[in-house]
C-alpha cells in the first residue's frame, strides 16, 4: 500500500508489477537479472481518487497514461531491483501529489485607462517620427 495523505491511499490490488532485463551496463548480471520494474496503475478504476484528481493526474502523466486508463512508469535507474520498485512507487506518488493540487483560476484582467492611452499617445509619436522620413528633393537646397 502506498500512502500519499491521510484521505488517499493507493492498495495493493491496484499496482501491477512486473519485472524484466535491464539495458545499459552491468556486465552479465544485466543478462541474468531482471532489474527493471514496469509499475502500473489502474488509475481509471481507482476507487481512493476523486474525479478531478483523476483528470489531473491524465494531464501530468501525459504519455505515460494508457488508452484503457492506467499509469505506467518504467524504471531501469539502478542495478537492484527492490530500489527499482522503491523509485517507482515513489514516482507514482509524486505525480499523485502534483494532481492533488488545484490550480488557481486565472482571474482575467484589462488594461488601465491611462495605460491604454500612454500606449495610443506613443504609437502616434513613433508614426510621425517614421513620416518625417523619405527622401529628399535635391532641387530643394
């Protein structure tokens, strides 16, 4: 069971876990030792996260989120493969906080009166600057 607060807490039956060789170094170990952990998340079906947790949770976890609504994290980081499990466990719990946290509204705002006209009064100056230019009559000396 991972423990993300005191309301939410994710069980056993909803974490799969399976294991294969890991790529990289490691000399034959990496050729006979599983080290690799495929955690996943049956997110969708979680019965501890609330709806909106849920959609925030799709967003953050992006690619990592399956067609049939779960959350695989793949993880090769280390050679042991108890770390492994702990890393991905403690991702998932990470990406679970970050979806906990709601993201405050944007309140939308308009420009001041006097910032409005600072800007037209500016606009016109640099346009009379720009209409000063142009060539000059030679027969005008």
């Amino acid at each position: 069971m991972i423990h993300i607060t005191d309301q939410i807490q994710i069980q056993d039956w909803e974490l799969t876990e399976s294991f294969t060789t890991s790529s990289g170094p490691g000399g034959q170990n990496v050729n006979k030792v599983a080290t690799a952990v495929e955690l996943r998340f049956e997110a969708e079906r979680s019965p501890n996260l609330p709806d909106p947790v849920k959609r925030r949770l799709k967003r953050i976890a992006g690619r990592k989120w399956t067609s049939d609504g779960a959350v695989l994290l793949q993880v090769q980081d280390t050679r042991s493969q108890a770390r492994n499990r702990e890393i991905a466990r403690e991702r998932l719990a990470e990406m679970i906080q970050q979806a906990l946290i709601v993201p405050k509204r944007r309140i939308p705002t308009k420009p001041s009166k006097s910032s409005q006209r600072k800007r037209m009064d500016q606009k016109t100056h640099r346009g009379s600057i720009k209409s000063m230019r142009g060539k000059v009559d030679p027969g005008h000396e």
